[in-house]
C-alpha cells in the first residue's frame, strides 16, 4: 500500500475519485508517471471488491517484467519451458494432428476462435480469460505461483533490442530474429466500411529470422501457417504438424506510432463507452480511420514474425506479455468507473462478418477444454474469486 499511495501523491491523484481524475501535466503522460498513476488507483478501486474465494493473501499482483527480481524472471522463463514440454490434452480424434505440447493447445485454443473474439463484442473479455487459462496453467502444472508479469510497450518504445524483456540473456524471453536485409516494407490493407482500405506501411524491423539467443530460441511452431486471403484451409494443412522455428522482427516503428505512454494513457483517458475504448484500443475501422492499428496492433507489430499472425500469434511467449498490458490497460480503464464500464459491444464476428446477433453480458465465453464455460458478466470483476483473483501493480 505504500508503493501505490507514493504513486497516488507524485501523480497528483491522492485526493481523487474514479468520477474525478485531473488534468496530468503533459511531461507526465509521456513520460509514464500518469499512467503509473492511473494504475495505483484502479488497484485501489479493485481492492474495495474483493470477494468469494479471492481474499487478500490469495490475489496475485500482476508486474511489469523488469520489476521482478532476475531469480524470478528465470522461474518465469523456467515454468513456460516446462508447459512448452506438457502433453496436449485435446482430444485424439484427428480435429487437431499437430496438437503435441500444451503450448500447441494454448495456439490452437486461439486460432479456432480468431474469426469470433476480434473485432467482435468479446474481444477483451476473451483474451482476459485466455490470460487466465495460461496463468492456471503455468501455476498447476509447472509451479509459477506468482501472477503473470506484462509488457510496458512505452519503456520500449525507442530500443526494443536492449528490453530486458528481449536482450538475450537468460533473465530475458530471448532476442531479437536473425537479421534479413533487403526486405521490403510490409504493406498492410485494413478493410472496413468505406470500399477503399485503410493502408497502413510499416518498414521491416532489425530481425526476420529465427530466435538468434536465449530463452525460446528452440521453441518449435506445428501448427498452421495459415492463409490470410481466403484461402479454405483443412485440419491437415492448419492443424497439422509442421515444425519450424520461431521467429521475430523487433521494431520500434509501430510502438512509437500507437503504443507509448501517450497512446495508452489517452485511451483510458478519452472514452466513456465499451464501443469507443475497445474500438480505438484495436484499431477497429468501423470506430477510427485515423488509428487503424491502435495500441493492440503496435505490440503486435512491433514484436513481429509470428506474434504479427492474428491466428497463431501466441506460439510467441512476447504474444502473452503484450495481451496481458492490454489486459492492463482494460482493467485501469473499467476499475475508474467500475460499476458504468461492464458492459460489452458489438456482435460475436470478426467485423460482423458473417452477420450475427449482438453479444449481451449473460453469454458465455471459454477456452476448452482447459477453462470452463463462464457467463461474461463474470469476467468484468477481476477480484470476485469467480474466477479470477488479480490485480495490476
């Protein structure tokens, strides 16, 4: 409590109530102490609520990644090897062949429901509960008892090689891909509404290839690729076992664009509405033309290789760090006006498409077979023990 009422005071937030936040100076918001701020209080707000089996000595505290001691980062990098090396527990009756690892589950679980949990009404309380499923997982199979640390794209912004998070050493999640020259740009049409697509062209990154050091380099992708221009695709080609590396493409460009301090902090900030909040935070082209990628988009590209495939992105561990800041940022965002920002928007397709009704809180979300069935009400308390029991520090 005294790190958080030491945030409150150099913010300028010690008096504030969620209905009441001040105007931040703007070396504040650049910098990342109003974001820091806004944190201490949504932990604040949080812990008021806490409730059922989530008592206080059982919630986890959820950190940044270079706050961990180095001993702790290694446990971390220790329990994801360990889950990397887990049987899959889907079934064997051919739906997924190349379902090996745990870690192919944790992929498949995401890429079967891709075209339902983006751009669509549970985007954000998906990915909460997918967090949560790996955050289980890394605790009852392979003993991580912490909570799941993430990913402060604004301390990246300007050097992602030299991240604690990706430098290569073994307190890190491995570097950077082996660098490939003479690449073109990457040229990205984002389609929505208006007939003519939204472009959006970024330059290559300093990497390409395959992990080049540390944790992760070995770690093997099986399943997909998949083809992204309509292409049908059949277990076989997507499900099956098709080893190869993992790879990476760090770039600062898209962090700079749309994932720094200033992005997120004025996401929170700026928006009143579940529509307005989740359509800017992910770049949705029916809610913003002038931020096509939003700060979901900028983590996504600014780590690149897989973790730039919507379908197969968590292969990547970084896949899990990036989410879980969104999930941050979500979670600052409702816990300032908690009992006015639990409701979600939109239907449950990709950009509604194909048409389909629109999502309520009474539907269910889940991850199978590794998390149950949970009513989406259920997902917009972090504290209430049903199920979960975290908070963001």
């Amino acid at each position: 409590m005294q790190l958080l009422s030491t945030l409150l005071l150099a913010s300028g937030l010690a008096t504030a109530t969620p209905l009441n936040i001040p105007n931040f100076a703007q070396a504040a918001i650049d910098s990342g102490l109003a974001l820091k701020g806004l944190n201490a209080l949504a932990t604040l707000s949080a812990l008021t609520r806490t409730g059922g089996t989530c008592t206080p000595n059982k919630i986890k505290y959820r950190r940044e990644w270079r706050t961990l001691s180095k001993p702790d980062r290694r446990k971390f990098v220790a329990a994801v090897n360990c889950l990397q090396g887990k049987p899959s527990v889907l079934p064997k009756d051919g739906t997924v062949p190349g379902a090996i690892t745990l870690w192919d589950d944790l992929a498949y679980a995401h890429a079967w429901r891709t075209f339902f949990v983006h751009m669509s009404a549970t985007f954000l309380v998906w990915h909460r509960y997918f967090l949560f499923t790996y955050e289980t997982l890394l605790e009852t199979e392979c003993g991580w008892t912490q909570g799941l640390p993430y990913w402060e794209w604004g301390l990246d912004e300007n050097n992602m090689r030299g991240s604690p998070l990706f430098d290569g050493s073994d307190t890190s999640i491995g570097s950077d891909g082996v660098f490939i020259p003479g690449r073109p740009d990457f040229i990205l049409d984002i389609f929505g509404p208006d007939p003519e697509p939204i472009r959006v062209v970024f330059p290559p990154g300093t990497g390409g290839g395959c992990i080049e050091k540390g944790p992760f380099k070995d770690t093997v992708v099986r399943l997909g690729p998949f083809p992204l221009d309509g292409t049908p695709w059949t277990n076989e080609t997507a499900y099956g076992n098709n080893p190869r590396c993992l790879d990476r493409d760090l770039n600062t460009n898209p962090l700079k664009r749309w994932s720094t301090f200033r992005n997120s902090t004025e996401l929170i900030l700026s928006y009143d509405n579940i529509r307005e909040f989740q359509g800017f935070l992910e770049g949705d082209p029916r809610v913003t033309t002038e931020k096509p990628i939003g700060v979901h988009g900028g983590g996504h590209w600014g780590v690149g290789g897989i973790t730039r495939d919507p379908i197969i992105s968590p292969y990547d561990p970084a896949f899990y760090f990036h989410h879980n800041q969104l999930d941050r940022i979500y979670w600052i965002w409702q816990n300032l006006d908690f009992n006015n920002r639990k409701d979600v928007f939109g239907t449950g397709t990709w950009g509604n498409f194909p048409p389909s009704p629109n999502v309520t809180v009474e539907d269910f979300i889940d991850v199978l077979p590794h998390q149950p069935a949970i009513k989406i009400k259920d997902s917009m308390n972090t504290v209430s023990g049903a199920p979960f029991c975290y908070v963001y520090v």
